[in-house]
C-alpha cells in the first residue's frame, strides 16, 4: 500500500525520533543545555570516556548535533566526544535578530565550548562547523590540542566553482522547495546516495522544505562575513594564518560543495597544517564514513600525542 506523501512524512518523523532516542540510549550519551547570558539555550551532546582525550565536535550548515553519534560506537572508549548544537539549525537556539557570520559563529562557538569543555581537547568541525572550528581555535589557542577541518567551509578560490560562489550567486542548494531541489542537493553532499526508508526520506524533504526560507537567509548572512585572510588568488572568511594548534585537514575527495583544492589551501595557510584526503567519499564522512572517519582522527590524536 502507497501511503500518502503526508502521513509518510509524519510517520518518518516519528522513526527518526525512535531512532536518535535508541542511539542515544544505547550509547549512552547525555544531553545537558548550556544558557548564555541573554538566556539563549545550547544543547550539548556527551558521550564516551575520556581515555585518551576529549573530541569537540561542531556540526555543519542543516546538520544536527547528534549525527556524531554514527561515529562514537568507534571512539566512545577512548574518548570523551562534545557536541553543541550549532545555531539556527536543529536544537541549537534561533534569533532572527541575529546575524550569522562566520565570525559570529566562531564567537557564539567559542563561549559555549569555553564553559563545557575540558582544559584541553581535539576540536573537528564539517562544513560551517570546520570553519567555525578554526575561528574558535584562533580564540582559544591555549585550549585547543588540535583541529580536525573536515570538509570545512570559509575559502574562496578563483577559478575554482564552489557553494560559496553559488549562494552569494543567488543559488543556495539548501533552498529545498520541490523533491528535485532536494536530490539535487544530496547529490552534492554524498558521493553514494543514501538508502533510506520512503518515509523517511519524505520527513526529510518536508523538514528542508519547511526551512527553505531560513536557509536563504542564513545563507545571505554568510555572504556578508568580512574577510579574514587572502594571499594570490585565494580568499578566506575564517582567520587561518592565526590557527596555531596542529591542524588536520580532512576531505573527502567527492565533495560536490567544496574541491579539494580548498582543502589543500587551508592546510598551507595555517601555521601547522598537514591534508589528507578520504577516496570515495563526499561532504559529509561523519554519515557515510563513520568508520574510517574515527579512524583517521585515532590516527591523528595518537600521532599528536
């Protein structure tokens, strides 16, 4: 029987919930708000011990905080994983007053991580996370171990197309208004097509929809962040030649949003910064290569000491 395009998404709906709260159980992860003082509420995710080290993690444009989790059943022992919600999306606290600049997020970011973080942690970000992540780093340079940049937005290259030089083109991917905007869209992000259940992906759909509008805006937001570092041919909005902490720069070589040449740029422009590359996989790894993305940042943290 074909259900309705409603009833699935809502029965969608429902199956995430029942998901993320399995996960969640099973994990045994934590979610505690941290309250700013003009009383905006952030939701942070905890899970794992902390063996070896603390794991910050900052999600990106649209994502949630608690994707992480499809990499903590690999790093749970050995490591204790933050994860705040990101502003504007998901659970993170909504202001439309608020403008989102990279800088906002980097100084937003830095104030939650300040309160609820050890004295010393790894710090990754994907996407508006990994370039929110170097803002932090160039703010708390003597808390910050290392900096994981997986995918990170915040660089603008000439001659190289990237979603940055679409959305301040006008044309913004996360504006999700019909069913081919968002294939068009997990197409960029993902260099295998999820399988995921019908009615799941109808929630989806209806969720990005029901945020086009917001997107958009964030999106001009972002437009307008001041740039913070340029050499020949390049420009960033995200303060790189300040980052001081070893930095890994993580990319998957599929990534339909940001080449790797980007990549390549922010690790020669940071003061210690050293690419490598995930064949086969897109934007995103924390989805569709949780494995072998917790294993590339054991590598890096081992290495690091």
């Amino acid at each position: 029987m074909v259900l309705p395009h409603r009833l699935e998404a809502a029965l969608g709906a429902a199956s995430l919930r029942a998901i993320r709260a399995l996960q969640h159980r099973m994990l045994d992860a934590r979610v505690t708000d941290h309250v700013d003082a003009r009383g905006r509420v952030t939701p942070v995710l905890s899970v794992g011990t902390p063996r070896r080290g603390t794991l910050v993690w900052l999600h990106g444009f649209s994502d949630r905080f608690d994707t992480i989790l499809r990499v903590a059943p690999h790093l749970r022992r050995d490591y204790r994983i933050v994860a705040p919600s990101m502003p504007a999306f998901g659970e993170g606290w909504v202001d439309p007053d608020a403008t989102h600049t990279f800088d906002a997020y980097a100084e937003w970011m830095a104030r939650v991580i300040a309160d609820v973080a050890p004295s010393r942690f790894h710090l990754m970000g994907n996407s508006l996370g990994g370039a929110t992540a170097f803002g932090v780093a160039a703010r708390l340079p003597d808390r910050v171990a290392t900096v994981i940049a997986l995918n990170a937005a915040g660089v603008v290259i000439e001659g190289v197309d990237c979603a940055h030089g679409e959305i301040g083109g006008g044309d913004n991917l996360f504006e999700v208004r019909t069913r081919e905007d968002h294939a068009r869209l997990n197409a960029r992000v993902f260099a295998r097509p999820l399988r995921l259940p019908r009615w799941i992906e109808a929630h989806l759909f209806e969720e990005m929809r029901a945020q086009a509008d917001w997107y958009v805006r964030i999106g001009r937001d972002l437009a307008t962040s001041a740039v913070r570092a340029e050499g020949e041919g390049w420009s960033a909005y995200v303060p790189l030649p300040e980052v001081a902490p070893p930095t890994l720069v993580l990319w998957g070589d599929q990534d339909g949003l940001f080449p790797v040449a980007h990549g390549e740029r922010m690790a020669a422009a940071v003061a210690d910064g050293r690419l490598e590359r995930l064949p086969g996989v897109g934007h995103s790894a924390h989805v569709e290569a949780p494995r072998r993305l917790a294993e590339a940042f054991d590598r890096w943290a081992r290495l690091m000491g």
